[in-house]
C-alpha cells in the first residue's frame, strides 16, 4: 500500500532531516510512485523561485541547531542547566543529525587531542630524562 507522505515529511526528506528509516521508506516509494517524484519537483520548484514558509526558512537555516561552539561547551558540561537541557533534547530527542555529526567530531578531536597530548608529554620527560637531577 503507497503511504501519502505530507508536504512537512518530503520537505524534510529533501533537507536530509528523516531518520535514516524514514529516508529509505520515501526513497522507497519515489521508485514504486512517479506521482510522488513529481510532488518533490514541486516542491524544490516553489524553493528555487524563492518562495518559503517560516517552517521551511527555519528547517533550511536550521535556527533551532544549538552552534558548533554551544555544542562542544555541551561536550564539556560547560552550559547552565537551561542550555544543557536544550543541547540534550535537540541531539537525543529531536535526533538532529547534523548535530549529532557535529557532536561525533568535536568528540573525535577531544580524543585525538588527549592522545596528542599524552604522546608530547611522553617524549618531553624522555628528552629531559638524563636532566633530572636525583635528590
């Protein structure tokens, strides 16, 4: 049975903002529905001559995605109780992929610089080694 997907779903499956389940089920539709490939041109058509509702200027801008900085303060539990709580519900309850992205990477970098750090301290107490003095 075709699902009759809204305007607000194919919006957001043209912004990537689905989960990745409900990607494959509109993906999965557009081969099995031309009707449904024509309602996406539509759609990108009314976007290309400039035509936009609030909800999609807010979607496209992504207004709601807390910044690459609130993020990595997020990462650090550096935020007041207000700012953490949005952080947590924006990633985990909205599921925000490109936050969630964003979140992986800064966390990444944080590894990778602990590591770094671990190695630079090991070889400045190697090369300084015969310096010590014994007391």
């Amino acid at each position: 049975m075709a699902k009759d997907f809204t305007e607000l779903e194919l919006e957001a499956y043209l912004d990537e903002a689905l989960t990745p389940g409900e990607m494959a089920a509109v993906e999965a539709e557009l081969r099995a529905n031309p009707q449904l490939g024509r309602r996406l041109s539509a759609i990108n058509g009314r976007r290309d001559a400039g035509v936009h509702t609030i909800g999609e200027i807010w979607r496209r801008h992504r207004i709601s995605c807390p910044s690459r900085e609130h993020l990595g303060s997020y990462l650090l539990d550096a935020l007041d109780k207000p700012q953490m709580d949005y952080c947590r519900f924006h990633i985990e309850e909205v599921g925000c992929r490109l936050c969630q992205a964003n979140l992986h990477d800064l966390r990444m970098q944080q590894e990778e610089n602990a590591e770094v750090a671990a190695t630079r301290r090991t070889k400045y107490f190697q090369s300084s080694a015969g310096y010590l003095r014994d007391k």
